[in-house]
C-alpha cells in the first residue's frame, strides 16, 4: 500500500549512519541593510547561511540565520547543538529557532551556543513535499548588537559549529563576511565672541558628534588653516586664534576622517574684525615747585593728535576738576591752586577715542611751598584752621580759571 511504503522508505532513512554538514542562515535587522548569503554542501548535508546586513554601523543589530538541509539518498539528522560564531566585538542579543525565541545556552568572546537534545530537532531528506512532522529543514538564528570597538571597512569573519547524530561540522569562517561602516559625523563651529581685535587671541570652538576623544579638527580662515586641536571626552575642540589683520574673516571647522569615523566640516562664519586702535601717549607738562595760594598750569599732550576724547587731571588718587576735553592740537590744560605746602605727583589719563586707544602720562611731582618759604608736610590744613587740601582746578582755556 502507498501510505505502507512510505513509512518503510522514512524508516530506512532514520536507519542510515551517514557523516553529513550543515546549513547556517544570518540574518540582520536593518530596514535598509544589504544582505549576503553563503551556501555550500558537506555530504548530503546542504547549508545556507544569511546576514541581513553584511555593512552594518555601530549600534545596529543584525541578524545571522543557519539553514539546515538533507538532500534526498541521505539520512536523517539530529542537531544536537549549534556554535554560531561571530566578531568578538559583536554581542550577542537573543537567538531563534525554527523561528521561535530560544535561550541561549552557553557564550564566549565570539561565539554563542544554542542546545537541544538528542531528538528534539531532526531534519529528514528532502524526497519530495514535506510531510506534517517530517521537516526538511531546521533554521537557526542569532541577533548581535555591532560594538563600537569594531574595526571599520575590514572584511570580519563569520561562521558556524554544530554537533548531530551524524557528527559534528566546523565552519568557522565559511562566512558571509561583514564589514562595519565608518560612523558618520557632525561638526558645529560656535559663535565667535563680539569682540575680536588684531592681535588679540580668542577662543574658536568646535563640537563634533561621532567622534571620539583625541580625534583632530582643523580650523580654517577662508582656504587657509590656522591651526589644529583635538577633541576631549565631551567631543569638543578648543583653539586660540589672534586675527593678524582687520577685516572680514570667514571662519570654518573640519573634522578629519578616523579609522572609525567620516570626516565632517561645520558652515562657514564671517567675522568682521575692526581695524585696531592707533596707540596713543599722554605727556604731562606743568611746573616742579610752587607756592601755596599761586595758580599753575598743566598742559597734556596726546599724541598722535585724536579726534576726540577727554583728559583727567589727577593729584595721587583724587581728580583735579571735571574731565577736559582734548582740542584738535591734541592739547587738554587745567590751572590749579595749591592751597598749603607738600609734595603732590600729579598725572594726565586721556580717556581713548573711537580709533584710538587709552594712555596715561607719567606723574609730574610738584613741591609746594607756603607762603613763608617753606616746603609744607604735605599734610591737610595750612595751619590757620583750612582743612581743604587744594582747590579745585580749573580747566584752562575753556572753563576759565
């Protein structure tokens, strides 16, 4: 009878002892990975193997499926356990089998075991249709995790070891092989401070994302580079840059390609720096002795001769008036009188000018006398009760005196 012959034909199959292979199938878990497939034969045992995605980046997950097949004239096969091996830098995440999730068994650097029994999963011959409870094939499937520590754009083997009732298989690097793509990067110049001048440095920073700490970043006016620093744990670069010339300055960062990482460069920023100061001197001019109660003057000279800014008398710590304004000759005076005997260091402070910058002229010392002829102590009063120690100035040849 046909459904008697069939079981005959079936048990002389389980009968046979024959040495047989395997197949392996790697699948990955990227929508938009490409995948690769490795088939080969081993006797009557056939095997494909898959990887969903053979280019996959750093923190993808990718899936590696084991085939099993019998071709007809063989026996059936018993898989007692199978070895998938891996990159060492790639984890292992969750197994299937038969499409169902299963616990995974035992695991090394690169390598991660499922385990069944002796009669948990045959595969029979392929002899034609396959018959409820009689599977032609057995698929076995590991998911990994892709690790940072990867080598990049280098061809890593794969491959599988498994042991049946017909023997055990290594195939350790029969493959597909993956190759884990460059990280891509980002590159983000901050703002340049509002305040850049000729020959000051500020600091130009640069944030980069996929990057990693030591990584080099270039720094760029228009097509010239200015200068290089490396990135710190926080993926931020730092360097100080001083503008040689004023003007308009477009300012650029360039992530440099790693073995990890694409290079990437940030936009380009224009900064305008100001044309510099014209450095000025203060000199002060006035008389070396005087006498208590007489008027003097004091002239300051600004040079070179700026349009605008004011100049402030002083005696030590204490202002003599009100700011006088500089004329054109750059000429600023005060007329002054000293009210009791001393020694007084008298200075000039010009206050800068758009164009022209802050100077101090170096302190004229006066020595005051009293009316009698002698050099006061320097001290507050005049001796008749008069506690001011000097009158105010007056600003000659604009305020009167």
């Amino acid at each position: 009878m046909p459904g008697m012959n069939i079981r005959r034909a079936l048990g002389a199959f389980s009968a046979v002892v024959v040495a047989a292979g395997f197949a392996v199938t790697v699948g990955a878990g990227v929508a938009d990975a490409a995948d690769d497939s490795k088939k080969w034969s081993d006797h009557f045992s056939q095997f494909t193997r898959t990887i969903s995605n053979v280019n996959p980046h750093s923190g993808e997950t990718i899936t590696v499926t084991t085939k099993f097949q019998r071709k007809a004239g063989g026996a059936v096969e018993y898989i007692y356990n199978v070895r998938d091996v891996h990159p060492a830098c790639l984890t292992v995440v969750s197994a299937k089998v038969g499409g169902k999730s299963y616990g995974i068994d035992s695991k090394g650097d690169d390598w991660a075991k499922v385990k069944g029994n002796i009669i948990k999963w045959p595969v029979y011959p392929m002899f034609g249709p396959e018959l409820p409870g009689f599977k032609q094939s057995r698929t076995f499937e590991f998911t990994y995790r892709v690790g940072a520590d990867c080598d990049r754009n280098v061809a890593l083997d794969t491959g599988m070891r498994y042991t049946g009732s017909l023997g055990s298989g290594k195939y350790s690097t029969k493959g597909p092989t993956i190759k884990v793509a460059l990280d891509t990067s980002t590159t983000d110049l901050a703002a340049a401070p509002s305040d850049v001048q000729v020959d000051k440095s500020v600091s130009l920073t640069a944030t980069v994302t996929g990057g990693a700490k030591g990584d080099t970043v270039e720094f760029y006016d228009g097509a010239t580079k200015i200068g290089t620093a490396e990135l710190d744990k926080k993926g931020v670069a730092a360097f100080e840059w001083t503008p040689d010339a004023a003007g308009e300055h477009t300012l650029s960062a360039k992530f440099l390609e790693t073995p990890h990482s694409k290079g990437s460069q940030s936009g380009v920023q224009t900064v305008q720096v100001p044309v510099p100061d014209a450095e000025t001197t203060t000199v002060l001019t006035g008389p070396s002795s005087v006498q208590a109660g007489v008027e003097v003057s004091f002239e300051a000279q600004v040079s070179p001769a700026p349009e605008g800014g004011i100049v402030q008398f002083r005696d030590g710590d204490t202002d003599l008036g009100i700011p006088v304004p500089v004329i054109e000759d750059g000429k600023a005076s005060i007329t002054h009188t000293f009210n009791s005997g001393g020694t007084h260091d008298i200075t000039a402070v010009y206050s800068g000018a758009p164009g022209y910058s802050v100077s101090t002229a170096g302190a004229v010392t006066v020595t005051v006398t009293d009316t009698d002829g002698v050099p006061g102590d320097g001290g507050p009063g005049d001796g008749d009760g008069n506690t001011d120690d000097g009158g105010m100035g007056s600003p000659g040849n604009i305020f009167g005196s």
